[in-house]
C-alpha cells in the first residue's frame, strides 16, 4: 500500500476517534429557497439518539435518529433540527442535544401586522411628558475612578437618578430612569455617546459597559430597565419587585401588564420613556459631539436599542442583538413571534392590537440609524423570522449576522464585530 493512501486513512481514522456530536444541514451559508430540499444530518450521536424538526415554531417531523432527514419548505421560514439523548444520563443535570438552523426565503419575511395610523402621535404625546422634565436636573453621585489600564482613558463613574414624569412607584408611568453614566478621564474633545439596555428580569443596570465605553473616549451610559427605588434593599426591595414591578407577589409578570386592555396601561410605556430620557440625560452632557450616538442592548434591550432609535432620531448607530418584541403578531399567521409572547393565535384580537404600538418590527421603517443585529439560528425566545422581518422592514443601511448554534444569546464573532460596527461608526475607530 502507498504510503499516501496509508496516510489518508490514517487522518480518516483520526477524525472519525475523535469526532463530536455536532449537526449540520446542506442549505448554503444557512440560507435556503422555497422548494429547495435541506439535508439534516448528525454525527456522533448519543446513543438511541432521537430528532426533532420544526418549521416556524412547529413540529413537522420526529423519531429515532439513524439517517440524514430531509426536508422541503414551501413557505418562507424558520427550520430548527435538534439531535438529542432521549434520557439524561446520572450525574448530568440536562439531556445531550445539538441543534441548528435554516432561514428559507428570508428576504420574503415582512411583519404579520402593520403600524398603527397613530403610532407617531401616541409615542410624540410622551415624549412631550418626559420632554417636561429637565435632564439637567438628574442626580448625580460620584461613585469612584478607573484606570485606563490598555484602554486609551481611564473613566470617571456616576450613578444617576433622573425624573421621566410624575408618575409614582409601582405604576406603569416612566416615574425616574437609573444606572450609570461614565466619563473619559482627560479626554478634551467633543465625545459620543454609547447608551446600553437591558434584557427581561434584569433590575439593576451594569456599570462595566457604561465604563468600558468611556474607556474608549465616549460617553458611556448605561440604564435599570425598570423604577426601582435605589433605597430600596434586601426583602423589601425583593418585595416591591414582585408586587410593584411583577403583581400579585409575581404571578402577574410586568410584561403582561396592561396588554389585554389599552396601549396606555402597558408597561412598556414606562420603560420606554425611561429610555428617552436616559438620552436625553446623555445628550445634556456638554461633553457630547453633538453627532453621534450608539445605542447596544441584548433581547429586551435590543428591543429597547431599536425603540431608542425610533423615539430619538439623533440616534445614528444601532447594534441589537437577539432583540425581543418583534413581530408580536407572528403566531396570528402561524409563525413564531417574539418574546414576550402576547399572542397565541389569531383570535386573541386585544393583543394583538395594542401589542403593535410597541413593535419594533413596525418601528423599524421610520428608522434611519445604521443597524448592525445579531440573530440567533436556534433561538426560541426570540426567533429568526420575527428578527428578520424587522430587519427586511427597516429603513436605513442594515446589516446581519445570522449565528450558528446559538439560541437565545451572543458568540464570540458577535462581541468583537459589534464591538468594532459602533467604534468605527462613532468615529473612535479607522
């Protein structure tokens, strides 16, 4: 035998030893057409391995895993394939499974709903509230300073309390946004601004995004999603968060707040103004360039980055990742929406009416910020399709990072491209 063919076979024996339980599909870069027939295979299955696959949210297809599984849409969608041990094995917590992705036709995907006639004037008659409280005013209290370290600044670090409106705690009103505010150590010229929101249950801002930002010569700036008093600590703050934020010692979740009555009772009218304002605090910063703002957030603040952008057209780069609240309308066409999942079907009216005057699916056309979003193949919070029709119904340059085998967050490719889209745009990268 040649020493070339002993050589093959023996890289051959080396890859099968030590492969890993991976899946893979046929579809090109993940992408398919209608009509085309996507291949579904696994190696190095657990054993008595089964599969699942699902179309939009739906099952179309299960069983035993012993062969690649085909499959053929004919509409546009979302495939999702897992491989998975059927049992968890002693010791482990969570059975074994992989999962990936296909997007099919996804320049066809538009939003289920449209935008309400008077969606500019409902969200312009609050802004007009929140425009009555001066930024100006907030309350700012020195927290400490940070070394510049490799970083070109070091950051002065501020906690801020700013009022939204006259609202009071526990009500669904904007009352005051929180966080942080950090500013470049030493830094003279004019800075941008790089404002970060928050996913769901999250009940405090971070302060290391709102420094490392400033680190990088801007301002960084980053906000509580929800008015919890600063005051408030241990059970009584557990116990306003359950009763005051959630209901009902919980059983009632803020995101269900107010939906099955009118857009004005929704929670999401108050969070939305403490993001306006939060701007509008960074903007009032005299530090600022005048020029530019990023706004990043993940899930509930990717959905928050593009209603800032929405509500604040100064606004120029956008960065959400995985973002929620897309497409609230999906499953009344029998695709999966995004979280928070107010609508089930088509019969659940109320809704899926007041759910279209926080979408940022119907947001997205009136929106000329550069948009750079991450989308996550297997994500089931917040889903590709529901993703993708906000990104196909935006209106200023756009564009996407479809991941691989990531559901409901980020990757490595993610952070660094997302990172370098906002320094670059902002002007503090060539």
């Amino acid at each position: 035998m040649k020493k070339s063919t002993i050589l093959l076979l023996s890289i051959f024996a080396c890859s099968t030893i030590f492969a890993e339980f991976a899946v893979s599909n046929s579809a090109k870069e993940n992408i398919a057409k209608i009509g085309e027939t996507i291949e579904f295979s696994a190696v190095d299955t657990p054993e008595d391995a089964h599969f699942e696959l699902k179309q939009n949210g739906k099952r179309v297809s299960s069983g035993q895993y012993s062969e690649p599984v085909k499959f053929t849409a004919e509409i546009p969608a979302w495939l999702e394939f897992k491989v998975f041990a059927p049992k968890i094995k002693e010791g482990e917590k969570k059975r074994e499974e992989k999962a990936c992705g296909v997007v099919v036709a996804p320049e066809k995907l538009k939003p289920a709903t449209t935008a309400p006639k008077d969606l500019d004037k409902f969200w312009n008659a609050y802004k007009k509230e929140v425009e009555k409280q001066s930024p100006k005013k907030a309350k700012l209290t020195k927290i400490r300073d940070f070394n510049a370290d490799k970083s070109p600044y070091g950051a002065e670090l501020y906690r801020f309390e700013v009022k939204v409106d006259n609202a009071e705690y526990g009500s669904i009103g904007g009352v005051v946004a929180d966080g942080y505010i950090a500013i470049p150590i030493g830094k003279e010229e004019k800075m941008p601004i790089v404002a970060t929101f928050y996913g769901a249950g999250s009940y405090s801002a971070d302060l290391r995004d709102a420094v490392n930002f400033a680190k990088e010569g801007a301002i960084g700036i980053s906000m509580n999603p929800h008015a919890i008093s600063p005051d408030l600590k241990d059970e009584a703050r557990k116990e306003y968060i359950d009763n005051k934020v959630h209901l009902d010692g919980g059983k009632i979740p803020y995101r269900n707040r107010g939906i099955t009555e009118t857009p004005q009772d929704v929670y999401f009218t108050g969070m939305f103004k403490r993001v306006y304002q939060t701007l509008r605090l960074a903007m009032s910063r005299p530090e600022w360039d005048k020029r530019n703002i990023a706004v990043r957030g993940f899930s509930q603040g990717g959905a928050q980055t593009i209603v800032a952008a929405y509500l604040c057209p100064k606004v120029n780069v956008i960065t959400p990742l995985c973002p929620a609240m897309c497409d609230n309308g999906g499953e009344s066409i029998k695709r999966r929406s995004g979280w928070p999942d107010w609508v089930h079907n088509e019969t659940m009216t109320t809704q899926l009416e007041n759910g279209r005057y926080f979408d940022p699916a119907l947001m997205a056309s009136k929106i000329k910020a550069k948009m750079y979003v991450g989308i996550g193949l297997i994500d089931n919070t917040c889903s590709p399709t529901a993703v993708t029709s906000m990104f196909n119904n935006y209106a200023g340059k756009k564009q996407k990072l479809y991941m691989q085998g990531v559901g409901h967050g980020w990757n490595d490719e993610w952070s660094k491209t997302e990172k370098d889209f906002i320094l670059t745009n902002i002007g503090l990268k060539k």
